[in-house]
C-alpha cells in the first residue's frame, strides 16, 4: 500500500511538471496599466509577455468614437517578451488597446486592457 502511494504521488508530481511546462504566454503587465489614468501627450504603448511572443496585430482605438489611432512604428517581425509601439500623442478621452500574437509552439492569443488620458493641466504662473 505504501508503494502503491509513492507511485501515485511520482505520477501527480510529473503531470503537475508537464502543466507548467505547456502552460501558454500571458500578457504579464502593460504601460499603460489596465484601468490607469495618465496624462495627456502619451506616445507610446508597451505590451510585456511572461514568455516571448511575435505580435501580428495590434489597435489602439478611442473608445468615444471607436478610430484607430495609428502606429508610428511597425510590429516587430521576431519574437519578444516586451513590445512598444509608438503612437502620436494622446488627447484626453477614452482607450482601449487590442491585440493578437503568436507564441513560438504557433498557439494564438489576444487580449485587451483600456486606459483612460486625462487633461493636461494648465500652469499658473508664480506671483
């Protein structure tokens, strides 16, 4: 009975290894963070995966009148863990940004995550 017990703890403890092993690329953190508030001027978008990615497609739209602002820059075509894309600066309103990668097993994944720009702030001049 013992043995049998060890065993069936090996087999638990492997198919536990072989989970994380297949485990997919995430979306780890954005610059903007989902939900932030920022500033008005914003010009770029950063999107960081747990595992590298080789992104094919991304929007960043505002959410009032649903146009795409566009990049600056293109998509790299190689795999990466952290991607920035450039865009134009950013008045106030409403964003959301979406996008779609490949991971290097050839698995596609997309998400989204929205932000909010804020007004920029008058100066007041010292007296």
């Amino acid at each position: 009975m013992k043995r049998l017990k060890s065993i069936g703890s090996a087999v638990l403890l492997l198919f536990m290894g072989t989970a994380t092993v297949f485990a997919h690329a995430k979306m780890a953190s954005s610059v903007p963070k989902d939900g932030a508030t920022v500033a008005a001027g914003l010009s770029e978008v950063q999107l960081d995966f747990s595992k590298p990615m080789r992104l094919t497609v991304v929007h960043v739209t505002r959410a009032d009148n649903k146009t795409d602002v566009p990049a600056k820059n293109p998509l790299p075509a190689s795999f990466g863990k952290s991607v920035k894309l450039a865009v134009e600066p950013l008045a106030a309103g409403a964003y959301e940004v979406s996008w779609t990668a490949v991971a290097d097993d050839g698995h596609v994944m997309n998400g989204a995550f929205k932000f909010s720009v804020t007004e920029a702030k008058a100066a007041h001049p010292k007296q």
